[in-house]
C-alpha cells in the first residue's frame, strides 16, 4: 500500500490493508516518512500476528500505587501496579519519575509488576507514573503517584 504524498488516510482504511495482508509494509512517500519517523526513506512496518492482525500498543498500567520505602542502602520506594486490561500484551514497563515538579525521565525498565526505585534524597517531592510497551510502541501513562518521604 502506498500512501498518497497528500490526503488522508482513514484508520479503517489502514485496518483494510493491515487486516488483508499479514505483515503489511505500508510504503510512504519521503515527505510524509520524515515527519513521521525522522526517516528520509524507506517503509512502515506495522507488526501483527500470526493471523495477520495489527498488535496493538498495551494501554496504560492501572492502580499505580506506593507500597514501602526503606534503606537498602541508600533511601529507596517500592511501587507496585497491575496490568493494563486491554490492548496488546506488554513485553515490559518503564517507570518514569520526577523530582520536586520537574520534568519526568526514565528511571528504569522492567518485565515486573513492582519495582525499587532507589537513590531517593528525604525532603523532595517524587511524582511517578509507569508506561506498559511492546513491539507496536509505548502505551498511555498510569495514574500519578507522588511520595514526599519525611
């Protein structure tokens, strides 16, 4: 399938072509495959089953939620979550934090459905929330969870 170098292309028509070609390459004209991908050639890959159906990202995680903190050694928190609903499988989550209303960064990935974020500093403000990925990409964030340790 070739995109069109002006136009819209519907999602169901995207559907159409994904569900009817296992494996489909989705070909995009250079101007559009840069502002998608950064790319300046080259092709789509949408993954999809053994069927042939599209693999959709996972949704986000549900009920993030602090558990513990402790010294082992340095200040650390425990985090825990559950598994998104819907959407695709999660080969993994990453954890994202940040410091006294600061902007969010990667802390940490994990196949596990809790995690020690260590390093903490007492006196700062931790907000965290967790993304579930695969190999269609990342999906939407948890809830927040912020930790003020005293």
């Amino acid at each position: 399938m070739t995109l069109p170098s002006s136009g819209t292309l519907t999602s169901a028509q995207l559907a159409q072509e994904l569900y009817g070609n296992s494996g489909a390459t989705v070909t995009v004209p250079d101007a559009a495959t840069r502002a998608l991908t950064g790319k300046s050639t080259g092709a789509l890959v949408f993954p999809t089953d053994f069927y042939g159906k599209p693999i959709p990202a996972p949704s986000a995680p549900r009920s993030l939620a602090y558990v513990t903190s402790g010294y082992d050694p340095s200040l650390y928190y425990q985090l825990s979550w559950l598994a998104p609903s819907s959407g695709g499988t999660p080969t993994g989550y990453r954890v994202y934090m940040r410091a006294n209303g600061g902007a969010y960064s990667l802390k940490l990935e994990t196949t596990a459905l809790t995690a020690k974020i260590y390093g903490m500093s007492a006196g700062n403000t931790n907000d965290f929330y967790v993304t579930a990925f695969n190999i269609s990409g990342e999906g939407p964030a948890s809830n927040v969870v912020s930790v003020a340790p005293s």
